[in-house]
C-alpha cells in the first residue's frame, strides 16, 4: 500500500497551507501581485497569529478556475478521491457527483475491499469514501490497513454505512476514520465529509 507524495499532491482536507511564495510559483506570479489579491479578497487567506497570510490549497484552486488560470495548475493541485462500496450504483453516483461538483478533482471507483486495495497504488487518493459492509474484505479491516501503514495513514477516510449503530461507529473511527456518515446522506454532506464546503461545491458545479 505504499504511496510516494510529491510536494504538489499533499491532501487538501487535512489542513494543508501555502505562503505567497508558494501559491506564486504555482500560478506564474509574483508574490507582491498574490499579496495584492489577497488584499482586494480576490483570493482567500488566512492569517497567522505572527500576522503571516497563508492560503488553502482548495482556495487557490476555485481562484485559479474562476480567473481562467487553471491550466497553470494541471497536474499540481489534483485532489484524488476513491470510493469503495459493493452497491454499484451508489459507487457510481458518488463518481459522477464529485466528477460534477468538485473541480479538480480525479475520482475512480472500487467494489470490495480487496480491489481498493490493489487499486491504491494507481489511485494515490487524498480521500478514500469507504462502505463499512462489503463482501470478503470489510471497511473496518480497509481503514486498518490503511491507518497503520505509515505510507497511507495520512488518506483522510470517509466511513458510510446504511447499518449505523453506535458501536459500528465506534469501531470505525477507532480503526482510524475520519469522520462518519449514515446512509441516506445528503450530497452536501458527503461534499463537506470530503473537504468541500457547499459554497464552493455550488461553485465548481
């Protein structure tokens, strides 16, 4: 299961930021004229208690799109979601839904657990969206292997399951999980689960 993370491809939804400096050189821009942004609230900041501006990477992707600067982006802000669940066609509507709504984000699919896991060293994700009840390898023993190896602890995971009970729940997030949802979800809420906040999820889509 091992990952090898470049720079460029550090998961979003943990809390990732980056200083002027770095979101220059990803758009082709000087420091001073992403300062400037900043100022006029072109760009969305954040601002350290040392009164240092840093930017997330979502903020600077939704910038990039919305002033017609994504393709200096291609290949370095990609989010990678996989989401692993038997029910077929939740699986897909779940694909389709981030592939609408969440720009720049490359989303691919997995039945069972034991296809997540081959399909983790092609996939690379950021979020793994995992169904608790799933035929051979469940998504208790997926998140495990996931969170003990040091090379993919850090995926952020979305458990989901249409079984919820307080121990199905205690046993996932004490396997590691990052947060919790029950099926039936709303689409807001798995967007949000996932590191998208609404209004920025309205506005990729």
């Amino acid at each position: 299961m091992g990952i090898n993370r470049k720079l460029v491809d550090l998961p979003m939804v943990t809390g990732e930021w980056l200083t002027p400096n770095e979101v220059a050189e990803l758009l082709m821009v000087s420091p001073v004229t992403v300062r400037q942004w900043a100022q006029k609230g072109l760009i969305e900041a954040r601002t350290t208690p040392g009164g240092h501006r840093r930017f997330s990477m979502d903020a600077v992707r939704q910038f990039a799109i919305r002033e017609g600067m994504a393709s200096r982006l291609k290949g370095k802000l990609e989010r990678a979601i996989l989401v692993v669940d038997d029910d077929k066609q939740l699986n897909r509507f779940l694909v389709e839904l981030f592939r609408s709504r969440a720009a720049g984000t490359r989303v691919e699919s997995a039945f069972d657990g034991f296809e997540a896991g081959s399909k983790l060293q092609v996939v690379k994700p950021d979020v793994v969206i995992l169904d608790l009840m799933m035929p051979g390898m469940d998504g208790f023993e997926v998140c495990e292997k996931l969170k003990s190896d040091v090379d993919t602890m850090h995926i952020h995971v979305v458990a989901m399951t249409g079984y919820a009970s307080e121990e199905n729940e205690r046993r996932i997030m004490a396997a590691g999980a990052d947060r919790f949802l029950r099926k039936p979800f709303s689409n807001m809420e798995v967007l949000e689960a996932c590191g998208f906040s609404p209004r920025r999820a309205e506005n990729a889509g």
